[in-house]
C-alpha cells in the first residue's frame, strides 16, 4: 500500500481528502499542538505526526512514497506581521519538505496551487497564462512554485501543481458562501454586494477527483513538472449564488444586496480545464445547484 504523507490535513479542502485517501492509502499527516482539529474527528485510519515534537528528519524516517502537499498560510491582504508567517508556511516549510524528499529518495510530490498566481485580466486561464500574483499569498505561492522546478529538474522527483479556482462546499472557511448560509440558518441579515462577479466556483468533491487522479497519474508520469488548472470552466455569478441559496433555503429577504465593491473585488474568473480532462481524465461532475445544496445541508445539520 502506497504511504502518503498529507500536510494541510486539518484545513478545509485537506481534510475531505483526507476521508478520501485513508479509503486506499496508508495516509499521515503532519499536525502542530495548537492545531485545530475539529474537521477531522469523525475521521480515523490515519497516522499522526507532531511537528513541534520531532523533526522533519525525524518523521521522514517512515519511508513515504509520495508527499502531497495543502499546507498553506492565506491572508486576502497581508499586514506587515503576516509576511513572516506567510513566507515560513508557503516556502520555507514545503521547501524543506523537498529536502528531506532528496535525502529519503522520495519520488512524487503533489502541490497546492492558486488561481490567485495567474494574470487574471486574462479571459480563460490556461496553465500557460502568464502568471502576476494578486496577492502576497499568492506571490509565495509562486516563489515556492520556482523551488519546485527546480527540485524537479536537479533531483528528480516528479511533480505536479494543482491550481484551484475558488473552491467551496462542507467545512469550508471563513468565505462568503458560509457567510450566507450561516446567516440563513439563524434568521439574520446578510450583507454583499450587487453580486455581478463571476467566479469559477468549484466543488470540493470535484477537486479531491482531480488529487486522487493526480495520484494516480504522476506514478507514471513521463515529464518530470506538470501543473493542472483544476475549475469547472464555468463561471457563475455571486448574484446568482444568492438566488439559489434563497431557494434552497425557502427564506427570502435576508441577503440584502447592498454593499459597495471593494477594491480588490475580482470580477472574472474561469479555468480552461481542458489539459486536466485530457491528461488526468479528471471530470467536474457537481453543479452548482448540487454544490450549494450539500453545502447548506451540511451546515444545517452542525448548527
């Protein structure tokens, strides 16, 4: 059985793979004291690392096969105390994971990218658009992007980057997507804007797919660097989002449209996904309809 060791576990999207690989992997994953663990306690049949116990080092003694890598450390807009922390989380630490790689003859690593990387004054994202980070985080996300290449390329070990166009579903964070659902649930009023952005919404189900055909792909990986755009290649609107989550609900009133745009409010977003189809044989199968119904049942049932 293939050993896969999971960073991120405890996060949002890691912890729905996580459920997913323990179903045919020997699975750990790397946690810290202060962790919050409250995704993963209906979850079992996994190993456990604390990394403010041991090493690095330490734990790659257990001779894994494959790395894949969610970890990350995300602020919309940093602050001037976020930059350390951020470049730790989303260089130094997965850097350091590439290390220990080489040193254990460790041969595959998949990681965690952002549509935040690309241009996105580009129309349909392409893993060939050029790439101008929105953000600090997604500037790390970049940097560590340059180390991964070339770890790639001097030792070896095979790689493939997974670029995520706004994810959402069950036990998601702090987005605007829970905000509503939360705010129907208990009966108060929600605030957002005019609702015209569109965004490439894409289901968390639908994305642990693409890790699991990832997984299954990069063994026989013939290039040494690939990178996936993994989206529906279908944008819908916030506007849109409200209407169904109103008629899922069957509350209307509540989401007032009212606030102004911010600043950094991005308006489009869609991934040409036609290399993850091709390749991977990656499939989105979840509709938005179907996404947001999950998502709100989910919520309904932990409130």
């Amino acid at each position: 059985m293939m050993k896969i060791l999971l960073t991120g576990a405890n996060g949002f999207i890691g912890s729905h793979l996580l459920e997913r690989l323990v179903e045919s992997y020997d699975v750990s994953i790397i946690k810290r004291k202060n962790s919050n663990l409250s995704r993963l306690r209906k979850i079992e049949g996994y190993k456990s690392f604390n990394l403010d116990e041991q090493s690095l080092n330490e734990i790659f003694e257990s001779n894994f096969d494959m790395v894949v890598h969610l970890a990350t450390h995300y602020r919309k807009e940093h602050k001037k105390e976020d930059i350390e922390e951020m470049i730790r989380t989303n260089i130094t630490f997965p850097t350091l994971l590439l290390e220990n790689m080489v040193e254990r003859n460790v041969k595959y690593f998949i990681n965690t990218g952002t549509f935040f990387e690309y241009d996105l004054s580009e129309e349909a994202l392409n893993e060939d658009s050029p790439i101008s980070p929105y953000n600090l985080y997604a500037a790390t996300k970049a940097g560590f992007l340059e180390n991964l290449k070339f770890f790639s390329r001097d030792h070896k070990i095979k790689v493939i980057d997974l670029k995520l166009f706004s994810p959402y579903g069950p036990r998601d964070n702090q987005k605007f997507i829970p905000y509503l659902i939360k705010c129907l649930l208990k009966d108060v009023e929600a605030h957002v804007s005019l609702g015209e952005q569109q965004l490439d919404l894409t289901y968390v189900g639908d994305i642990v797919d693409a890790y699991k055909k990832s997984i299954d792909y990069i063994t026989r990986m013939d290039l040494g660097f690939q990178s996936f755009n993994i989206g529906k290649g279908h944008p819908e609107s916030i506007r849109r989002v409200v209407e169904l989550l109103e008629d899922i609900s069957g509350k209307r009133g509540l989401i007032n449209m009212d606030r102004d745009y911010g600043e950094r409010d991005i308006f489009f977003s869609c991934a040409d996904n036609s290399r993850s189809r091709r390749i991977l044989g990656w499939e989105p199968k979840i509709t938005l309809e179907e996404g947001l119904k999950l998502t709100y049942g989910d919520y309904q049932n932990g409130i």
